[in-house]
C-alpha cells in the first residue's frame, strides 16, 4: 500500500510539473485513489458447521381455506395468542402456545388441524444465518435517507425482492452520482406506510408479535452484500432494475419461517396490482425433515410454503434460492433443503463450482467442496462458489470497503442478477420459456454429473 500511495504522489508530481497540453487525456482510475481500506472476507462454506433450522417448541402455523370460520378453528385450540401477516394472506396465522407445552401436544395440534376440513398446521422454525463478521454501518434516517433512491413506478424495470437482512442503502447514497435503484411498493401495496421495503423482524413494543416497520436498514450485512453483487451485474450491463429490500433476518441473522411467509405474502399481494416482482432472491436455506417437502395425503391441504410459491409461479415470479454449504447432497438422507429441495416449476437453486483464481479458464470444471448438491432436483445450475469482489463507498472518499465473498449465497445472488439482464434484453415471458433460456447460456461440465441437474455451470464472465 505505502509503495502504491508513493507512486501515485509521484505520478501527481510529475503531472503538476508538465505543460497543462501535456496532461489531456490522463486519466487516474479512482479505486486507486485510496489511503485507508478495510478489506473483509466472508467464507460461508468455512462457517457453516452450525446448524441452520431450529424447530420452535411453541409455534404453530396455520393455513384456512377460504371460508373457514377462523374464530371457531380457534377456540378448540389453548394457544397464548395469534398473528397474521399484515398483508397478502389473511388465510395464514402464527398461534403462540405457552413455551412450556409438551412436544407431544404441539405435534397433536398440527396432527389435529391438518386432519381437520379446511386448515393445515405446520411447525415454525427458526433459520440461522452463517456470520458474515463485522459490517461498519453508518448512521440512517429510513424515512428520509431512502426518498432520494426510490425509483417511479415503471413497467420497463427488471424488479428484484430480495428476503435477507435489508439493505445498507447509505453506501448508494456515497456514489457521485446515486441511482434510484430502490422499488415504489407504496404505489403497488396499500399493506404498509412506506415508500420501499419492510422489516418483519420489528416487535417495537416487545410484546412477541413482530407487527414489522418500515426500518429496513441492514445491520448484519449479508443483505447489502448479496444486493451488491446484482446490482453491480445489472450496473454493467445497463439494466434499469429497481429492488425490494425485505428484511426478514435480524442483526444476528436470524430469522423465522412464518417471517418469509409473510414476505412472500407481501409480494404476492404486490403482484396482484399487476405482475411486477420478475425475481424473489432467497440466498438462505438449511436442513428440514424430508416429509416437510412430501406431497400431501390424501385428504390433507398442500404444504403451506408449496401453495404461496405455487400463487408466485402462477403471477409470473421466479425464486432464486442458494443450495447451502455443507458439501451435503440435498436429494438423500432423513432431511431435505429449505428452499431449494421444493419441487416448484418456479424455483431454480444455485451450488457453486471451484472458481480458479489464477486460470479462469481451467478445465474441468469441479464443484467446491462447501456446495451442497442434487442432480435428482435440488440443484439446478452451478455458478462460481468463491471469490465474488465487491467495492463500496463510504461517506470518505478517500476510503472504500472491499469485501470478497465465497459462498453459495453469493452465487445465487449472482444469478439473479444475471437473470435479471436476460429479462430486460428478452422481455418478460413465461416461466418456463425464462428457464429454458437461463440454462441455454450454461456449459455442460462432466464431473458435475450426478452432482447438479444436468451437469449444468454457468462460467462466470471474465
């Protein structure tokens, strides 16, 4: 670094003592104008041991078919309280049961209510996001800060939802020149007070029910960095995007199943204005019993995450999802992958093939030893695993963050991206017609048969 700074004096002193003829055209790139940096890595495949799901001892989710009386559902039950999601579906609820309830009990009222005319009762979950390390985030105003970056409503824009931790918006706004990046949900949605984005983490009175606000501002950063990585491929491409930030993971990165079913709600419900979410990112995931992915009995309702991707695969709404990075195949074994092990046409899940760092171009193409896989149908595609660069601005603008980034998170993230610029070269189409065309673009890569379907890779462009 201190040869880099003592060269570039030394250029700027050579600069200042030619003709002023003599220094047109001279162009100093501004990454390396730079005396202070603070360099992050985030590796989730090395960080990811712990696990990821953690099944709620008291939490019940309940779906109704329409027309069901909801009170009378209820009063068989001795739940403490109960939640809706505060737009998209007033069919779901979240009962809370007294946390000492017995195990046998809970897995009686599930038992009972998907057993009865007209609901399901699933068991919630918590999910656990992999550390990203520390996030230096500087100070929001929400309301105020997020005015100047909300785009107009469009019908030309690629529109992204991204479910993650929010959205470090500030660094957009240290950019000479701040785009408008962000999507008008109070044109589309009437469910919440807020221009963009919303944070379903937020219990602002500590009772235990997150009613959500319009706060969505990331303080972990696995949100900010997976939108990065899109928008930086859309900037490239010179794509007129807008995205969604929907936090559904809190400081800590965790999160709730109930809370990325209402963030699906609210999207669903936004697309009832007319089609406009073309892409949902959900770079999270982690092990579930596999009967929470089996077709239902006879007799019982469909799974309830089924119907609501079912309701977004009917609107026209693709779900990128990350295959996880526990090197684990996602078909076999007592459990499944929340998301990517869904059998829905709308889904397409991301693993993450050995990127080399030095020869690009290598062949064969390997996968990483963190990705999960599933060639029967878990895993769809394989992007590069490791080394996703991106630069941020800080409000010095003698100082930037760079952050590289290795995980299966990132790579879906990279898709979506990606996706996004086949869209606005080829127009918005089925959702079937988009698959075919994204998978069009891959390379059939040998040793990833019997690993991802088809042996599919997407070669990152270099």
């Amino acid at each position: 670094m201190k040869t880099k700074i003592f060269l570039l004096l030394s250029l700027l002193f050579i600069v200042s003592s030619c003709d002023e003829d003599d220094t047109q055209g001279l162009i100093i790139d501004p990454d390396d104008v730079i005396i202070d940096e603070n360099i992050i890595v985030v590796d989730e495949g090395a960080d990811s041991g712990n696990p990821k799901i953690f099944i709620s001892p008291n939490e019940v989710i309940v779906k109704y078919d329409p027309g069901v009386s909801q009170d009378s559902v209820r009063q068989d039950f001795p739940l403490l309280n109960y939640q809706k999601c505060d737009c998209g579906d007033t069919n779901i609820e979240l009962w809370v049961f007294d946390p000492g309830i017995d195990e046998l009990e809970i897995e009686g009222v599930v038992q009972r209510l998907s057993r009865r005319s007209g609901t399901r009762g699933e068991r919630s979950f918590d999910i656990q996001l992999t550390p990203v390390g520390p996030f230096p985030q500087p100070g929001q105003d929400v309301l105020a800060d997020t005015v100047g970056l909300v785009g107009p409503a469009s019908s030309l824009s690629v529109n992204i939802a991204v479910i993650d931790t929010g959205l470090d918006f500030k660094r957009y706004l240290n950019t000479e020149s701040p785009e408008k990046f962000l999507f008008p949900s109070g044109y589309y949605s009437y469910c919440y007070d807020t221009g963009t984005g919303w944070n379903f983490t937020a219990d602002n009175n500590g009772d235990g029910i997150r009613e959500g606000d319009p706060y969505f501002v990331d303080d972990n950063g696995h949100g900010t960095y997976v939108t990065k990585i899109m928008t930086d491929e859309l900037d490239k491409k010179g794509v007129d995007y807008q995205i969604l930030p929907l936090k559904v993971f809190d400081a800590n990165g965790r999160g709730s199943y109930w809370d990325v079913l209402c963030s699906l709600a609210y999207i669903k419900d936004i697309n009832h204005f007319r089609k406009v979410i073309d892409i949902v990112n959900a770079s999270f995931g982690g092990g579930l019993p596999r009967e929470f992915f089996d077709k239902p009995k006879a007799g019982e309702t469909e799974n309830i995450f089924s119907g609501m991707l079912e309701a977004l695969n009917d609107q026209g709404t693709l779900v990128i999802t990350s295959a996880g990075n526990e090197g684990e195949d996602n078909d076999t074994g007592t459990e499944g992958d929340f998301l990517s092990s869904f059998e829905a046409p709308n889904i397409i899940s991301v693993g993450g093939y050995k990127y080399d760092t030095v020869n690009p171009s290598a062949r064969p193409i390997t996968l990483h030893d963190f990705s999960n896989y599933g060639s029967k149908g878990s895993v769809d595609i394989a992007l590069a695993f490791n080394n996703y660069e991106i630069i941020y601005d800080t409000s010095d603008s003698l100082r930037k963050q760079r952050v590289t980034l290795h995980g299966t998170s990132y790579a879906a993230a990279a898709l979506s991206g990606k996706v996004g610029t086949l869209i606005d070269s080829l127009g918005s189409r089925p959702i079937e017609d988009l698959k075919n065309s994204i998978f069009s673009l891959t390379e059939h890569a040998p040793q990833l048969n019997g690993k991802i379907v088809d042996g599919r890779a997407l070669i990152r462009e270099e």
